[in-house]
C-alpha cells in the first residue's frame, strides 16, 4: 500500500512539474508574441508612411498583408492565453 501511494505521489508531482514548465512556457511565448504584435504595428505604420508616397495601390495591398499577418498573430496569442488558462485550472484540480 505504501508503494502505491509513493507511486502515486510520485507522478502527481510530475505532472504537477510538467504543468508549471508548460505554463511558463506558455507566458514567455506569449510575451514574445505581444512583443511581435508590436514591431509588426510599427512596420506597418514606417511602412504605411513610405507607401503614402508612391501608389495607392501598393500602400493599400501592403496596409492588407500587415493587417493579416497581425491578425494571425493575435489569433495565436488568444489561443496561448486560453491554453494558459486551461493548464491553470488544471493545476488548481492537481494540487
């Protein structure tokens, strides 16, 4: 009976480890991610204003690639947050 409670603990506290490691996985990648949003804004915009000078129609398919590269971006990022979210309640049933 001792051996299988030790067993036991020993793989809940595996989990448990494995689930903090992707956590914080999970908000570093987030925070990268919101750091990419960004730079993407800013090149959209240093860009936006290079393109105000030549055609429209380059400006306008360059405003539309960057506003789809963002959006996937964003896209990504709520997933990770509801991953994170997913993990946290998990560990709240474990510990």
């Amino acid at each position: 009976m001792d051996a299988h409670q030790s067993t036991t603990e020993s793989v809940s506290t595996s989990i448990n480890r494995a689930l903090h490691s992707i956590a914080a996985h999970l908000h570093r990648y987030r925070s990268e991610l919101s750091s990419v949003e960004g730079i993407i804004v800013d090149l959209a915009t240093h860009y936006s204003g290079i393109c105000a000078r030549g055609s429209a129609e380059s400006a306008d398919r360059a405003s539309r690639g960057f506003s789809q590269v963002l959006s996937q971006m964003q896209a990504t990022n709520d997933f990770a947050q509801e991953l994170e979210k997913k993990i946290q309640n998990i560990l709240a049933l474990v510990s």
